[in-house]
C-alpha cells in the first residue's frame, strides 16, 4: 500500500516507479511554503538480523553522504535534500528534475543525429569526470538514467547504484557481509561489472552503448555479434554517423577495459580531435579533472533472486572437433521501442561479415579448379565441376547458417549447423565456431526468460527453476546454476516460513514463526539456515548445543522427508549447516548420517550424538 505522508512532512503525489528496490515517489514538502516538489525513492531491505541492519544502517548514511558532495559538485547530478528511515524503510529525497530521459526521448521524437548525440557527450562526459574524480563508479548508465532537463536542455545524471547496494547487504554463514543485489542493466553493463569487479571504464561502456541505442533505436542486446570478434555489429543501423564518432563509441564498448577509454578526459579529448567537433559549440566549458581515486566497490553476490535480470556476455568457445551438445531456448523479449522507428535490412550485418570469409573462399576454390584443368585439359571441365558443386553448396549453406545466426535466429542455426557436412575442414571449423555461440546464445536467452518469470509479483520459482535447468553442457551453465540456486534457497525458506507451520501443533507452529527460519547459503551440495531465538525466552534454549541439534534434525527432516513436492532439488545435497542468529555456534549434520538414522541403523540418541557442533 503506498504511503500518503512520509516522515510526517512528504505528502506523496503520485507513484513514478515500482521495482525489486523499493519505489520511487513524487512528493511534495509540506513544511516549505512553496511546497517544493522532490522525488523519494524508498529502499527495501531484505535484512532480518539486527547485526546486518546496524550495517546497512552505516552504509547507507554513508552512501547518502557521497550522494549530497556529489549533488553539491555538480548543477547535472540531483540535490540531495534529506534521508531518513521509517518502517524498517530507507528514503532519499531528492530533488525533481523536470525533463524527460533519454529512452523516452527516442520513443517520442525518434532518433537522434549526430551533432545532438555530440552535445551529449560534450555535456555529460563532464559529470562522469566529476564523479570518477572522488571514486565514485555510477554503475548504471542508461537512456533511462539521463534526463535531458526542460530548463536548459542538459543532462543530468541519476539513480546511483551504491545506495541501492548498500540496503542488500546479507549475512553468509561465515558471518561475512555480502551483497544480495547485482547493480546494472542487461546489456549496458559491461563484462568486469556482470562479475562484480567494475572500473571507471565500466561507465563509458554503459555511455557508449547509450549513444549507439540513440542512433539505431536498439537494445545492446537485440544488436548482432561477430561471433569471429565479439564486436557489436551496430553501424549497418546507423550509416550515416561518421568514421569518427564510430571509432569513438566502438573503443567505448571494448570487451575487455584495457582496450577501453580509461577516463571521460580521455574521450574529451578524441571527441575534440575528430572533424565532427568543430561545427559544434559545447554547451559547457570543457573540464579537466584530478586523476580518479581508485574505486572501492565490493564484490556483488547473494542467496536470495535479484528482480532485475543479468545478462550475460557472449561466450566463444576454444576450437574442437565436434559439436556441443545444444539445449532448448526460448525467444528473446523484443525491444520495447514503437514500430514507427526505421528497421534497417537484416541483411546487411550478414553480408558485410560474411564477404571476406566468402572471398578467401571463392579463390581457394578457383585456385582449385584451375589446378584440375591445367592438367587434365578441356575434358577435365565436366569432372571439375561435378567436383567443385558440393563445395559452392557447403559455401552456400555457411552463408545461410552465417545469416540466420546474425540475424537472432539461434535455433534453426543450430539445426542446420548440426546438419552441415564434414567434407571441407576449413568450411566445418567455422561452422563448428558460429555453433557454439548460437548455441550460448540460445542459452543466454533461456535464462533470461527465466529470470524474467522470478521478476514477476507473485512469481512461480519453480518455473523459472525448471526453465534455468533446461541449460546444461554450457558456457552459461555456471550462471544459471547461480540464480537456480537463489531461487532454490527462496523457495525452501518459503516452505519452512509458511508451509511448515501449518502442518505443526499450535505450540510447534508458533515457533516456527517465531524464529523465522532464513536460507544464507544454497550451493545444491550445501545449505545453511539460520534461526532467531531472541524473539521469546521460550526460544533461548535452542541457542545451546543440544538445541541446535535439535533444529538441525528438525530442518533435515523437513527438508529430506515431508518436502516430497520439492524434493529433487536435494538430490545433491550433502552437508545441512544450521546455526542460531545468536551465539556463534553451528551444527553440521551428513546426509549420509541422516539416510542412517531414516533406516534405522542407527537411534536418534546415536544420531543427535553424531551431529558436529563448532564454532562459526
């Protein structure tokens, strides 16, 4: 239920935003008499341990401290006004920027030329410079994160990642602080950031692409690949952007950062030496900034299912001498952009990656053919032909698998790649490399349909699990692991919270809602609960050695034995780690213990006896 007052002075005028975060509001501050209007964004908290809320309580007062210098350096990033906590809630108010963000300009106007993306760059790279000076990494640069201000026409930067971080910190079971939220955006988020290492770069990265959806109206993600490069096949949508700028924006969105601009300087700097700038005044003085501060951002990770997806980058396997084994995709979600914006020939992309390879072919097989007739005379010509005839049609079908993959569509790739003749080594190697990456890429697509189905309210894990497991002899099998683990963990703290407790007595039933059990780790082989006890004195006891015993036979037993809807997911499990929230003791009990006291091998006594209890 929306609130309609907030710390007793925000009166909330309309909802601008939902999400896994929290909300974001528009309000108005009663207490001014202008009724100044701000935005408030709410941050949740998953937190349920109050060591962790005092963290995040730290945390977040520091990030909102940075968020306040940063307003106050620069007229293009928000004013920080205030932040307080309600309801277990955190709130920042922020001042309202009327405009409208780059992702809605495209949508409304249609795409931008080059001289307007120029400006851009010229007015924001400033701003970027401005924040990576104090070592700051935004984390989320995208159309929706910059809004072109109705006053003056400039952009302005917001939604930092860092705040929205610090209110996911967790707990794992060794009593470390990890975060439960990955910061960034599906294909605007660069490779090192995807693994939760970003650098300055990682920003320009996001820019480029954000300039390069501008120009073609495009999604990073709904962009062919070279699957020989890696490189985003962007230009054949956007012709008519110079050399320059191209060059530009294509070292911003370099794979790997080395190969990247390192600073927004840097890209100030090449911007000014191109042709493109000299008809365009800046709208802004052109800054030099103090060499950055070397970015302290912790390393992302989390038991419990983002609501955002992640994407993956694309994978190119090293050569082999036979086919992976591909699994079922779903299609990709297409962009949201309105069908009014050009579509440029799918094509062109195929043609202008395929003609060098097509070339070096086409002379290979000339070469061959006058070799033949050279020394079989005249008469060899029928023979050369009938020969060179299965060759031009394995070349014609390479060309067709070529297509289909740039043009999105992986699963007829995969079926006539897999169908593709080994007659001619160099025709197969390459059809055996645009394999793999239609086959990663179906897979990314199948995971992303999954998280897709967990993002939703009210969502069916169990689907999105079984969808993630369709992905198996693959490069991205690690990370769907991942997120079928998190959901895994989701779904069994859902069951001991809400389903247990209805099949207890009443006093049973009243403490498991008491102690609140809380999945910290799931790695299939491994799970971990945790359990309050400081909620009634009745529930201290279980904070001692033989009370965790006792939980850790409770837990085992309800996971294992009366769990039947759920229980393929603890096929592998092997070592069940239970420990109170209180004390620094846990409990570690073997499946393979447990299979014995179920056959009776051994009694509960032996059982309980079995059970290792240590310190955290």
């Amino acid at each position: 239920m929306t609130p309609t007052i907030l710390n007793n002075r925000y009166r909330v005028l309309q909802v601008l935003a939902k999400g896994g975060f929290g909300e974001t509001f528009l309000a108005e501050d009663s207490f001014l008499p202008s009724k100044r209007p701000c935005v408030i964004k709410q941050l949740k908290t998953m937190a349920d341990n109050p060591q962790v809320y005092r963290i995040i309580q730290e945390r977040f007062h520091r990030e909102a401290a940075i968020l306040e210098e940063l307003g106050r350096s620069s007229s293009q990033i928000p004013e920080l006004y205030a932040y307080f906590e309600e309801s277990d809630r955190f709130y920042l108010v922020q001042e309202w920027v009327e405009g409208q963000t780059l992702a809605n300009k495209v949508r409304q106007t249609g795409l931008l030329n080059e001289s307007t993306a120029y400006q851009l760059l010229e007015n924001i790279l400033p701003v970027m410079g401005v924040i990576h000076s104090r070592g700051i990494i935004h984390r989320d640069i995208k159309p929706d994160n910059i809004i072109l201000r109705q006053s003056d026409g400039k952009p302005v930067l917001i939604d930092f990642g860092a705040v929205k971080e610090s209110v996911g910190t967790l707990l794992n079971s060794q009593g470390q602080t990890v975060s439960s939220i990955v910061i960034g955006t599906p294909g605007y988020m660069s490779p090192e950031q995807g693994a939760g290492r970003p650098v300055f770069s990682s920003d320009l990265y996001g820019l480029g692409l954000t300039v390069i959806y501008l120009f073609t109206g495009k999604l990073p993600q709904d962009l062919p690949t070279d699957y020989r490069t890696g490189d985003l096949l962007w230009r054949s949508f956007a012709p008519s952007i110079s050399d320059a700028l191209v060059a530009i924006l294509d070292k911003m969105i370099q794979y790997h950062p080395r190969d990247r601009f390192a600073t927004a300087q840097e890209v100030l700097s090449a911007l000014h030496a191109t042709t493109i700038a000299s008809p365009i005044p800046p709208t802004q003085p052109i800054q030099h900034f103090p060499p950055p501060i070397p970015p302290t951002v912790p390393v992302s990770g989390s038991p419990i299912p983002p609501t955002a997806p992640v994407s993956i980058p694309p994978v190119v396997a090293p050569p082999s001498s036979s086919f992976p084994d591909p699994v079922v995709s779903s299609p990709s979600p297409s962009s949201s952009l309105p069908s009014s914006l050009p579509t440029p020939d799918p094509s062109l992309p195929s043609t202008k990656t395929s003609a060098p390879a097509q070339s070096s072919r086409t002379l290979l097989a000339a070469g061959i053919t006058a070799a033949i007739v050279a020394l079989l005379g005249g008469s060899g010509y029928i023979y050369v032909q009938q020969q060179a005839r299965p060759y031009r049609e394995a070349e014609a079908a390479l060309e067709q698998i070529e297509t289909l993959h740039l043009q999105g569509n992986h699963q007829e790739c995969i079926n006539r790649a897999q169908s593709f003749p080994r007659d001619f080594p160099e025709l197969f190697e390459q059809v055996r490399m645009i394999l793999t990456n239609c086959s990663a890429a179906r897979d990314e697509e199948t995971l992303q349909e999954a998280v897709n189905i967990a993002s939703q309210p009210d969502a069916n894990l169990a689907e999105a699990i079984e969808k993630a497991q369709q992905i198996k002899n693959s490069p991205v099998r690690e990370d769907a692991e991942e997120f079928i683990f998190r959901w895994q963990a989701s779904v069994l703290q859902e069951y001991l919270r809400v389903q247990v407790p209805q099949n207890q007595s009443e006093r049973n039933a009243a403490r498991f809602r008491r102690i609140q059990p809380t999945v910290t780790q799931f790695t299939g082989e491994e799970i971990a609960i945790s359990y309050d006890t400081s909620k009634s004195q009745e529930d201290t006891a279980l904070a001692g050695e033989e009370g965790i015993r006792l939980m850790t036979v409770t837990f085992m037993e309800q996971i294992l034995s009366k769990n039947p809807d759920n229980a393929k997911y603890y096929d592998e499990l092997s070592t069940l780690v239970v420990y109170p929230q209180q004390g620094n003791l846990q409990a570690r009990l073997k499946a393979e213990e447990w299979a014995a006291y179920q056959d009776n091998t051994v009694n509960l006594d032996q059982l309980l006896s079995q059970i290792e209890v240590a310190a955290r």
